[in-house]
C-alpha cells in the first residue's frame, strides 16, 4: 500500500498536472466516470486532500464536502477559489490555500495587450488587412489613440496592479489607483473613490478580485466619468462591471472603448459586445501561458507538500493562517 498521501484533483488546470502531482501523492479523479457520485462515494473517507481549479466539477461545496470526511486541505490552483465555497471549508476546520501572484505578470502583459488592441485598434485593423479592405480603415476611423504620456487609473494595486504600474511606466503613464486602503510604499497617487478616480484616468485597469465589496463597482457613474476619450480594461472579474451599463456606454459613446478578458455570464458573451467596433476580447486566458501554468503548478504543490510533511505551508488563503498548527 503506498504511504503517498490521497489527493483528489478536480478542474482541468490541475488534471493537466496530474502526472506531476502523482510523484509525490495517490491521484484520485472522477474523469471517465460514469457516475461521479458513487465514485466519491466510494473514495471520499479514503481522501486527504483536494486540489482544484476553476470550472471544477463538482464544485468545491457542502455537498462535496460531505463525501469527504478526512480532508484536511483544499488546494486551489492559482489566485482565485470562487469555484470553493471558502465559508463552508473555514465552518469545518480545514485549511484551505492558493497561488497569490503566481500569474501577475502573465496577467498584466494581457492588460496591456487589451490597452493597445482597443485604444490603437489593432484587432479592426487586422480584420480589415486580412479582408484587403486597406483603403477602407483611413475612412472608417483611421487615426487611433496612444496610451503614452497618458493617465492610467488602477482599480486593486496588488501583484497584478503592481505588475501593470510598471508596464504602464515604460509608456510614461502617470499612475493612479484605488483600493480599500492606501500603501506606504509606493508614491502613485491614492484615490479612496472609484468616479473620482475615473475623472482623472485616460485607462482604467481593473484588477481586484470579485467579492460583496467589489460587486458592479465600476456602473454607470464611473463610467460617465472615465468620459468619451476613456477606455476600461478588466482583467479581473466580469462582475466587477455592470455589464448593462458597460454596453450601454459603449453604445452611446459615454467611453472610447474597452479591453475585456472576463466578463459577467461567462462562457456566454453577449452579442451588443461581439458586435461592437470598440472593444477587444479574450475568452478570459490572461493567466494561461506556459510560464504562470508551471509557477501555479509549482506553488500548488509546494503548499499541499508542506501541509503533508508537517511543515507550514507558504501560502494559506486569508483568514485561515490559524488552522496551519491544527495539523
């Protein structure tokens, strides 16, 4: 019988990693299974830790949880664990960490990527080369707009804010954010309200997590204030955005345009944003490049191999940093 600890991997992101998981755990998943269930049913007592990714099925819930009476850690790949009800697991005990940081920079590099697409129109550009329309961009809006020597507003200065403050720095942009607190140590320009912010910013890159908090943060107000010669970019969250409000500001020409990797109902993204001139889209892949897949690996296991070998592991999710020495 082997002595490797049982890990139950859910979501794809974590079964591509499988392979590397198994040299250092017993691999269990509910891939091929013709009742999923039972499965569980059937392995749950026998399970000590769960490593899972966004898009998990099942998701990480009472209803899961239930079926496994000896966990004691739920890994999420990654920043994010929307896909974990994050209550439930505290309610029980069990530890529960992540990846912080682990794909800022892949992130960021899309967030500048999405500036460039919509303010420069690179995306409208292509479409009409590849049609030999060449002729038709100078007569159809020809002349675009350069993000250098602009005003970019931060929505969330954590690692991935960060990582975009120093890209944006190399086009000369002034830096300004928001976020619940101020930091001591950085010297761009604080601002403790979102529209007024707005006000100010050429860009606004939205980079906070979604919660209760950050819930529609960015609306009609904030909009209306970015103003016709502004673009949003998110990278976040698609319900950070009122997205009724979004189109309807692109529509009427309340803002210049938007970059967006996520959005509110997603996979499904609605037609007025397909369809509409002004924006660039990305099926919400910012974190996926070769690079931030192999430091989510990485960090992924370097938390579920602490936790097992009695060590404190390097990156429990807020608020659960006391149940590292109940284990």
């Amino acid at each position: 019988m082997s002595d490797k600890p049982n890990l139950l991997v859910l979501g794809e992101n974590v079964l591509t990693h499988a392979d590397h998981l198994a040299r250092y755990f017993t691999v269990f998943d509910v891939t091929g299974e013709s009742d999923a269930g039972a499965y569980l049913d059937a392995i749950g007592p026998s399970i000590q830790g769960l490593a899972i990714a966004g898009g998990a099925e099942p998701r990480g819930d009472a209803q899961l949880f239930d079926k496994l009476a000896n966990l004691t850690i739920v890994a999420a790949i990654g920043v994010g664990y929307s896909m974990v009800d994050a209550k439930e697991v505290l309610r029980r005990g069990i530890l529960m960490t992540h990846g912080p940081g682990s794909n800022a920079a892949s992130v960021a590099d899309l967030g500048i990527g999405l500036m460039l697409s919509v303010s420069r129109r690179i995306v409208y550009f292509d479409a009409y080369t590849r049609r030999q329309a060449w002729a038709e961009t100078a007569s159809k809006g020809g002349y675009t707009s350069t993000p250098t020597g602009k005003t970019m507003g931060i929505i969330g200065l954590g690692a991935i804010g960060s990582a975009v403050a120093r890209r944006a720095a190399g086009f000369d942009m002034d830096i300004l954010y928001h976020q619940r607190t101020r930091r001591v140590d950085c010297e761009y320009r604080y601002f403790d309200n979102v529209r007024e912010m707005a006000a100010a910013a050429d860009y606004l890159m939205i980079c906070v997590p979604a919660t209760d908090a950050t819930h529609h943060m960015v609306g009609a107000e904030v909009l209306e204030a970015l103003g016709p010669d502004g673009y949003l970019v998110n990278i976040s969250r698609g319900l950070v955005v009122n997205e009724d409000a979004l189109v309807a500001a692109l529509i009427s020409g309340a803002i210049a345009g938007a970059g967006l990797d996520v959005f509110q109902n997603e996979p499904h993204v609605r037609p007025e944003l397909t369809e509409a001139h002004n924006v660039a889209l990305s099926p919400h892949r910012a974190a996926f490049t070769h690079e931030s897949t192999l430091r989510m690996r990485d960090m992924l296991t370097a938390n579920l191999r602490a936790h097992f070998g009695g060590l404190q592991v390097p990156n429990p999710v807020k608020g659960f940093e006391h149940l590292m020495a109940k284990y």
